[in-house]
C-alpha cells in the first residue's frame, strides 16, 4: 500500500491508498459527524452529517471518498454547517425521548455530534413537533427496537448481512415511516447482539430481565 | 354513387378510454355494418391523439375530421355522415371561440397546428397494436439503417444531435451512449425508464400506449450501439394499457426479426422484457430503478459512486433512458443529426413533450420545439386560462419543478432556461395555475407527495420533508409563525444541499420557487391569517 498526503481543514496528514477520507480523519484525531460509518462495514453515505466541502465548492460524504494524494478538503466550513445543521436539529426534534434511561448513555454517537457542532437545543424549537410516539417492536426474543431513538443509520441491518450474513434485518416503510424490521423472519434470529453491539445511539436495547414475584 | 373511403381513428388512450372510447369503437362496429357501410370504412384502434380534455375523440381520415367529447349515441350520426353527399356532424366538431366558429379538420385548430409533433407523430396516428401499420408509418426503418452502421456512427450522430436526457441535469445523451460503449465487458444492459410517477405528468405512459414501436426501436439501436444484448422496459404497475400494447409490440417485433436472435440477418442479438413497477416515484431515480429490477427495494446509491453506464444492472455496465429519449432515436437516426440539431434553442435540441394540465383551456398532451416561449404554450396552443380568469402560475417538472409566475411568461422553455428559474425540465409535467390557486397550498401539495415517497434512508430527505410539510400545512391552516419563512428557506437549502440523491435535492423546489416568487402570500396567511386565492380553510 502507498501512501499518499491529503490536506483535512489545513492540516497535513497521511493515509494509506484506498482508505477513504473520514477514516484518515478519524486515524489522524480529526472529528468529522457521522452516525452511519462503522469501521467494520462498507461505507453507506445514508446519515449525510459527514459531508465535506472539496476545493471545487462540490459537497462530498467524506465516508465514501477515497483519499486522492494532495487532495484538499474542508469540513468546517459555512457551506458544510449550512448543510448539515439542520439535519442534526431534525434529527434531535423526531427523536422522541430525553437521554435519561437511554441505553446508549455515553457512548451515544448523536451525543458526540450534538456536542461537536454545539447544536442549540433553542433553535429545535421553532420546528414543528414529530407525529405521535411510536410503538416498540418487541419480536425479537433478545432485544426490543425503539423506532424512537432509531436514527436509520442502517448499522444493524448491514451488520446483520455483512458481518452475521444472515441479512434478516431491512427497512419497512416509506417516509417517515420508515423503520427498520424482521420482515416476519424474526424466528430465524440467533441473537447474535452483534447489530446491538455496533448501535451508534439507542434504537436496540436488551430487554429488560423479566421480574419474578416471589 | 361513389363511396367515400375513410379511416376512422378512434382515441384509446386511457383519457379517452376512461371516457368510454372502448364502448365507441363497439357501436361504431356495428352501426357501420346497419347503415351497410362496413366495406369502405376502416375501423382503427389508435393511440393517445393529444387533446385529452375534448375526449373520447374520433377523427376521420384523409380529411382529418375531429369529433370531440363523442358518445355512443353520437355514432349514427357520425356513421350517417359518411354516406356520401353528407356534412360533418357540426356539434361535435371543435368550436373555436375566438373565432365563433365550429373548425373540422384538426389541422386547423390551433392547439394543433402550433405544435411541432416529431415523438408524438404517430401517437393517435397509428394503431399501435399492430406492427403493420407501424411499419407503413416507417417504423423500424431507422434501425434497418443503424445496423448498417458502426456503433460508433451512431454514438457520432446522437452525440452530433445535441439530444440531452430527461433526467434532472439534462445530460447530453451521445456522451451517455458513448461511456456504455467504452465500458469494458461483455455483458451490457439497456433500460427505458417509464416509471413516471410524477403528479400530472402523462407522456411517457402516451408514448409507450400511442407508438411502442418507435420506443422499442431506439432501444434496439441503443443496443447495438454499446453492445448490450438485453434490454429491460421498467414500466409502472399503474399504467396497465401501456405494458399491454408494449407487451404486444414485443411479440410482434419478435416475430418480424426485429427483436431476437440475428435482428434482420445481421449477428446482432438482442432482446426486451418489460419489467412493472411496483409503485414507487423513487424507482424512477437511475440506481433505485436498477436495485429494483435486481428483486431489491428501490433506494438511490450515494454518490461518490461509479456511474450506472459502468456499474449498473447486476454490477454490468447499463445504458438507461427515458422512454421519449429512446422514441427520438429513429429520428436521429432516419433524418441526420443536422436535421435534429437544427430544431430547438442553442443548447436543447429537438422538442419537448409536455403534459399541459391545470387551469387552462385545451389541456392534453402537446410536442412544442425546444425554446417555445411559456406564453406560445399556455395562451397559443393551450388557449389561455377559462372564464377570463388571471393567469398566476405554471408548475414544470413535478414534485421536483418549481413554480413560475407571470412575469417569466416570455421566457423560451429549455433545459437551462427551466433550471435558472428554479424549475426544471423532469418528466414534463406542466400545470397551469390561475388567480384561484393558493401557492402555498400548492406547495404543501407537492411536499405532501414527496414525504411519503421518500425512500427513508437518508435524513434531511426523510425528517426534513416531512418538517417542511408539517410547517407548511401549519400555515395554510391559519398557524404559521413569523420564523417559519426563514425556516423553510434554511431547511430547503440544507435539504438541496444534504440529500443523498435528486430526490431529496429536488424536493425543495416548489416551496423555493413559490417563496421566491409569491413570497406575499406566504406573508398574507403568516401575518394576516388570509389566504389571498380564498382556498386555505383555515385562513379565510
């Protein structure tokens, strides 16, 4: 593998050939936001929040671009905050639930954005509320999946195919309807927890002990 | 006494059909065999003839009489006008109110003869169910003459054209063509995109239901352009008339050699099969439409991503079009470039089809040369707005177009001159919008349409579409805050800017488009709880 030399927001730094530019950010200490990007996984571009400006003006998901040696990119800039922003806000106005009790507490991957881009939780409010809370899907017999706290960064359901190949998660719905589902194959799960595992905020959570009344 | 011999077209688009066609072409069955007439005159089932608002339409050849809103019961009469030394039945005939006229010939309407009918020449024209007639029209002759051409002639002569894509950047065809061909590998596939499915928009489901035949035809030639040997038609579930005439054109063409093995004894091979939708407006996005034919759900590929004409179908480099770009190859192809290229504005070519709807007089299906001013369309060929009233508005493009006011109204229709507006091209819808219509209603409608087509997987699509709708439907209802424009204009920038495929980047049109040009009204029903068009209930 050689090695080329790429510029991140002014800074010099090294990246092996075929690495793509958020993993050479992320090896060299710069934060860039991202919610659907797992090392292990191919990238998906879905989350949108790791857009970077190139030196032409054009935004580009940095989790999909390979380095290319001398390349000159930008992930502060105006253009890049006008961009994604609003994208953490709508996330932050549909996502139900306050972070007490969440599973995900501290090592919450929106947390981590929300805290980088010092998202002002005063201007969530000029949004209009999200419709009605939706229900837990409780199929699985390890787990349960709050379509509230889901962001549908599709982590799980690339988990499930890439790394487990069984490829029994998948979207169901349109919209913002969408969520993510068993397709009725529920059955066939082994309860590996590797998507549970690699959740980057709180939309799988293992089900609760079952008290027993004494 | 001599007899008249006559072809009597009659309409079976699904706007005619829906106004009862099928029972015509019944009764004038018969009632030709009662006034003993069966022997001179010839029945032909036809395609979509273009003026859909006066339909079910019948129209009688060589002269071009023009029978409009035609019932069962109208048929003795027009039967009986056939016998010779008669006149055409006057009160179906199109009445031109300018004028205060009734015209016969359709030639003669205006509505007509504005037009320039190059795709659409045999739609209404031919029967599209038999290849026979298609062939005397010329059918299938331009691919007669590409096979004795090198796939690169062809490649030179779309290129030379000028034709642009339908997509949202109107991309230059030839160039598209070209990389399929360079792409490397043995396996190529060809794609006609027919999965139209924006709100209004009716000309590709005409075209494949008029003229499949010159559809399958640029396809063939497509093929062996670049090489490909098979070719899917991704049709809509929706449009059942036209995957049945098409399916019917594809066994015909078969079974004249047109489509098959070794295509008129050339060592060219080359097949089609129609593929149907299953109903979402995101599988008419290139790589959603192909994960859908590959049995997956239709959801866009990011870019940075290699192009469809390298890594489509199965992995293998792919050649898609939409159905009115493939209609137009055996022009190209029977008439020169030069000949193509010398039709249309500086950097748009040939013409452009539209589905001309809304408030206006002769709504239908219309073929206007690139650089048509919007005032031609609207005021010439779509005589105006009814009542007398004030035009306000024309939408272009769809759910992905903008709105345009008056002021443009002089502005030549083309690729560029629709995207600097803030409007595009798209699949060619155009609805005329008067004095009555609510803009902001208007763009709460199209919002509305693209939040629940979203296909989910990226977020300022997903959440932000939705918000916008939210926000919107919130305004028409009396329960806009002052902040809400701002917020509009910031979340459809981001949601432009963000969003992972044109969908998204597209969505924000007609709420930019209405914001930019009709931003009183938004202020009337934010400030003043007033809609000024009187339709939002909530703001009365």
């Amino acid at each position: 593998m050689s090695k080329v030399t790429i510029n991140i927001d002014g800074k010099e730094v090294q990246a092996e050939s075929g690495q793509t530019v958020l993993d050479t950010a992320l090896a060299n200490g710069i934060y860039i936001p991202h919610l659907c990007h797992h090392p292990e996984l191919k990238p998906r571009g879905v989350c949108r929040l790791c857009l970077m400006e190139m030196a032409d003006g054009e935004l580009i998901t940095a989790c999909r671009m390979p380095v290319i040696a001398g390349m000159v990119v930008k992930t502060k800039t105006k253009k890049v905050d006008k961009a994604i922003r609003p994208t953490v806000e709508l996330l932050i106005a549909y996502h139900h639930d306050t972070c007490r009790g969440c599973p995900a507490i501290g090592k919450c991957e929106l947390q981590t954005v929300m805290s980088h881009l010092k998202i002002d939780r005063k201007r969530v409010r000029r949004l209009r509320p999200p419709p009605a809370k939706k229900p837990l899907d409780k199929m699985n017999s390890s787990f349960d999946y709050d379509p509230n706290r889901c962001v549908l960064c599709g982590v799980c359901i690339n988990t499930c195919e890439d790394i487990h190949g069984v490829s029994l998660l998948y979207y169901v719905g349109r919209g913002h309807e969408t969520k993510v589902a068993f397709y009725g194959d529920e059955k066939k799960c082994e309860s590996c927890l590797e998507c549970l595992a690699r959740c980057p905020v709180g939309g799988l959570m293992l089900k609760k002990p079952v008290e027993v009344r004494h | 006494m001599p007899e008249k011999k006559c072809t009597i077209l009659v309409c079976q688009g699904t706007g005619c059909i829906s106004g009862g066609a099928e029972q015509i072409l019944n009764s004038l069955e018969t009632e030709l065999v009662r006034q003993n007439l069966s022997g001179a005159m010839q029945i032909k089932h036809a395609g979509c003839h273009g003026f859909c608002q006066r339909g079910p339409l019948v129209v009688i050849e060589p002269e071009g009489i023009f029978y409009t809103k035609v019932t069962p019961n109208d048929i003795p009469d027009i039967v009986h006008s056939l016998q010779p030394d008669t006149v055409p039945v006057e009160r179906l005939l199109y009445y031109d109110t300018t004028i205060n006229r009734p015209i016969k010939s359709f030639r003669d309407i205006p509505f007509y003869y504005k037009q320039q009918r190059l795709v659409l020449r045999n739609c209404g024209v031919i029967n599209p169910e038999n290849i026979d007639d298609a062939l005397a029209a010329g059918g299938y002759q331009a691919l007669r003459k590409a096979l004795a051409m090198k796939p690169t002639e062809i490649i030179e002569e779309i290129k030379k054209s000028g034709l642009r894509g339908l997509g949202g950047a109107g991309f230059p065809t030839g160039r598209k063509w070209e990389a399929a061909f360079q792409a490397p590998g043995k396996d190529k596939y060809i794609i006609c995109n027919g999965d139209e499915g924006d709100p209004g928009a009716f000309q590709d489901r005409s075209v494949l239901e008029g003229d499949p035949h010159s559809v399958l035809e640029g396809m063939i030639i497509a093929g062996f352009a670049i090489g490909a040997r098979h070719g899917y038609a991704y049709v809509r579930n929706e449009y059942p008339f036209a995957v049945h005439r098409l399916g019917i054109a594809i066994k015909q063409a078969r079974k004249r050699g047109f489509l098959g093995k070794n295509i008129l004894g050339s060592k060219f091979s080359f097949d089609v099969e129609i593929f149907q939708g299953a109903g979402a407006f995101v599988c008419g996005e290139s790589t959603a439409l192909v994960l859908s034919i590959e049995g997956k759900r239709g959801m866009p590929r990011p870019l940075p991503r290699p192009r469809t004409t390298e890594v489509g179908l199965w992995d293998k480099p792919t050649l898609l079009n939409n159905v009115k770009t493939y209609a137009n190859i055996p022009l190209i192809i029977n008439h020169g470039s030069q000949w193509f290229a010398s039709r249309g504005s500086e950097k748009s070519k040939g013409t452009a089809i539209f589905s001309l709807t809304g408030k206006v007089v002769n709504s239908g299906l219309i073929e206007v040369t690139m650089g048509t001013r919007l005032r031609e369309i609207i005021y010439d060929i779509g005589g105006g707005i009814p009542d007398g009233r004030a035009f306000k508005a024309v939408q272009t493009g769809g759910p992905s177009g903008g709105c345009l006011p008056p002021e443009l109204l002089n502005m030549p229709v083309d690729f560029d001159s629709l995207t600097a507006a803030g409007s595009m091209m798209g699949s060619g819808g155009m609805v005329v919008m008067d004095q009555d219509t609510c803009m902001v209603d208007i763009a709460r409608y199209f919002l509305d349409f693209t939040q629940r087509e979203s296909c989910g997987q990226c977020i300022p699509c997903r959440i932000g579409t939705k918000q916008m709708f939210d926000i919107l439907d919130n305004i028409t209802q009396g329960r806009g805050k002052p902040e809400d424009i701002d917020t509009l204009l910031e979340l459809g920038n981001s949601i432009k800017d963000a969003s992972l495929c044109a969908l998204g980047q597209s969505a924000p049109n007609p709420v930019l488009s209405t914001i930019r040009y009709f931003r009183d009204e938004y202020e009337a029903h934010i400030y003043e709880g007033h809609c000024p068009a009187g339709v939002c209930h909530g703001c009365l």
